[in-house]
C-alpha cells in the first residue's frame, strides 16, 4: 500500500512535538545495517522505553497506513536503494538493560547478543554463550529465532514481552509457545515489538562458560568472513546446506557490481563499499536460478528485505514494503 507523503508529514509533526530531535525525516538507514548499504527512511524515531511506544501507536492511530519498522542490530536486513517508506523504530535507554535473578536474566530488546552473552557468561550463568557469534540483538534474535552451534532462542526463552503498535501499544508478557518459534522465524507480525525478553539458565563454572564462548569466537574466525554481510543469505533446505549446493555449483567469488558470493563460506555474500541493494537482490536471484537449475532446489532467502516491491522468492520478507 502506497502511503501519502502528507501521511508522513502529520505523523513528522506529532512525532516531533513527543520525541523532539529523537525524530529524523530522510535518515540514511546503511548505518544501522551491517551489510551497509540501502537508502533513508521516511521517518526514524528512538524510543527509550515502553512508555513512547505507547506516544509512537497514538501518532500512528491518526495515520493508519503509515507503517514501522524496527530496526536491531540490522544483521538481517536489506534495505532498498529507495529506502523505506516507513517509521523506523531504533530502541535504546530501557530496551539496553540486564537484570539478573538467580538463573533468570532479562534483557531489553536492544542488547547486542554478544554483550548478553557475556554477561551471562561472567555470571556463572550458562545457556547462552552461542549468542557469542551472532551480531544481532535481542528483539531480533527473538523475532528471527536466532540460532547457532546446536542451539536455538526457542530452547531457553522463557517469555518476552511484546508490545503492540496496532493496539494503543499494549503490553503483553507472551510465553515462548505463543510467539510461535520456528527455523529462522516467528509469528510476530509487523506491528509487535519485543520490548524485552527472560531467559532460564543453567549455573556452571563463569570459566567453562567463558571457554565455550572462546570457542564459539574460534570457530567463527576461521569459518565465517569479516567485513560487510548479514550471515547467511538462504535458509538451509530441509536435510541439506545451502551453503554446500552453492558451492557445488562453482559459485564462490561469484560477482555482480559492488557484492560477491564469499570463498570462505558460500552462503555468505560481501559487499564493498560501493555495493548497492539492487546488486545484492540481482546476485541472490542468480544465484537460485543456478542452483535451481543444477540441482533442482529452489533457495529461500533468510534476509528480511525492506522496501523492495518485488524479491525472488517472497518469503516472509514483506514489511515495510513499497
Ligand atoms: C556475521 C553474521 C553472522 C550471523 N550468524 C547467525 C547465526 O549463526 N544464526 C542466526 O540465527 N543468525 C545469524 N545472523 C543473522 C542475524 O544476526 C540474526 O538473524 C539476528 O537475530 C538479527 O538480529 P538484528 O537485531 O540484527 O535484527 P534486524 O536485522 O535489525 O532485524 C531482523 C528482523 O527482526 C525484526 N526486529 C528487530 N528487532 C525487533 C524487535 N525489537 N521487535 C520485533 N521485531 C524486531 C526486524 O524488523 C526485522 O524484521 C548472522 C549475521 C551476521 C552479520
């Protein structure tokens, strides 16, 4: 749905009288992605606690149409060379906070995993040090069912709580079982954000703790590539690995304008500097029709595309599009 730019600009006004300079028109979203590329959001706003989501939902009430976005870490997003015609979301002041009670620890949906990770670690608290390796942050490790080194979110979430933008913001505390966890994914729609989420840990030795997350840092040194990308770029088909049929295809260091298909890790694509949105989309189409074409698998995307009106495999990457 088209949405009016005199949507924006009301939404603009009533934003700016609650969230002051916490409010931006036209801001550039590559710095908030880590394959940094993509152009600007309509509006950007940080909010600092669960209070303003409430401020945000009534702007939102008066413009219906304008959708959000809630940006994390960006570790799984592709951003469009036109940008995104909705309000992005960044949580910061409340949405950073710990707190640990005994085996429980609660974190605020915009702590880096690798900090929780840590925290966690050098409490004595063990269960999730495979958050080491994965630069995402809370919200969205939970949106996405973030997983890695044999585990997965879904295994020791215990809640979290989540706050509905269509619905005057309510707050709601929602069980791991209602949020409906699933390989890569949720049943949160575009509206809900996680404000927070509490996990059931197990108590261990702060260094055995702090040696498997060495580990973890270890092994993804030496099997993932640096630089800019957003980790694997298609979901594994069931029983096999994407990153494998890629490579059997010949792929590796296959290249289309400013981004190439990683030799270190096949389901990986870099992007250089000059990379653009439309380079990323063009290779990762390519790469399925070949795969498709020798092997037959037809390769979803795990990334979550915002502002493209149209992606290869139109997965369940829909929000915020144009
Ligand atoms: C080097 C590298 C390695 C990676 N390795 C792994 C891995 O091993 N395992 C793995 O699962 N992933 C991995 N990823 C992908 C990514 O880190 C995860 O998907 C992560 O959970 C995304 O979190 P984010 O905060 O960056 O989300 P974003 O990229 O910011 O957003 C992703 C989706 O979550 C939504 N979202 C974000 N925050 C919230 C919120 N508070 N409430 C509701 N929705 C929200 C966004 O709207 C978007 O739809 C890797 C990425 C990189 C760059």
């Amino acid at each position: 749905m088209s949405v009016l730019s005199s949507e924006f600009d009301a939404t603009f006004t009533t934003l700016s009288r609650d969230f002051g300079d916490r409010v931006e028109r036209a801001a550039a979203l590559s710095q908030f992605t880590t394959y940094r590329l993509g152009g600007p959001a309509e509006i950007l706003v940080r909010v600092r606690n669960v209070g303003e989501l409430g401020l945000l939902a009534a702007a939102l009430e008066a413009n219906p149409s304008v959708p959000i976005l809630v940006i994390g870490r960006g570790s799984n997003l592709v951003v469009a060379d036109a940008g995104v015609s909705a309000v992005v979301v960044i949580l910061e002041g409340d949405f950073e906070k710990v707190e640990i009670v005994g085996e429980s620890v609660t974190a605020g949906a915009g702590v880096p995993l690798p900090v929780l990770a840590r925290r966690c670690a050098a409490a004595g608290l063990s269960g999730l040090e495979f958050y080491v390796g994965i630069p995402g942050s809370i919200g969205g490790a939970v949106r996405m069912n973030a997983g890695g080194h044999g585990r997965s979110t879904s295994e020791v979430l215990r809640s979290a709580v989540v706050a509905d933008i269509s619905n005057s913001g309510a707050v709601s505390e929602r069980s791991v079982e209602s949020l409906g966890l699933e390989y890569r994914g949720s049943a949160l729609g575009g509206m809900e954000i996680v404000c927070s989420a509490s996990f059931d840990l197990a108590r261990d030795e702060p260094v055995a703790c702090e040696e498997r997350l060495s580990e973890i840092v270890r092994w993804r040194r030496e099997n993932q590539p640096g630089g800019a990308n957003a980790g694997s770029v298609f979901r594994n088909p069931e029983g096999d690995s994407a990153g494998r049929l890629i490579e059997s295809c010949g792929l590796k260091g296959l290249r289309i304008g400013g981004v190439h298909v990683s030799e270190k890790h096949a389901n990986f694509i870099q992007a250089d500097t000059e990379a653009t949105a439309s380079d990323l989309a063009e290779l990762v189409s390519e790469i399925q029709r070949r795969v498709f074409e020798e092997t037959g698998v037809r390769l979803e995307t795990e990334l979550h595309w915002v502002g493209f009106s149209k992606i290869a495999d139109e997965g369940d990457s829909s929000e915020a599009m144009q």
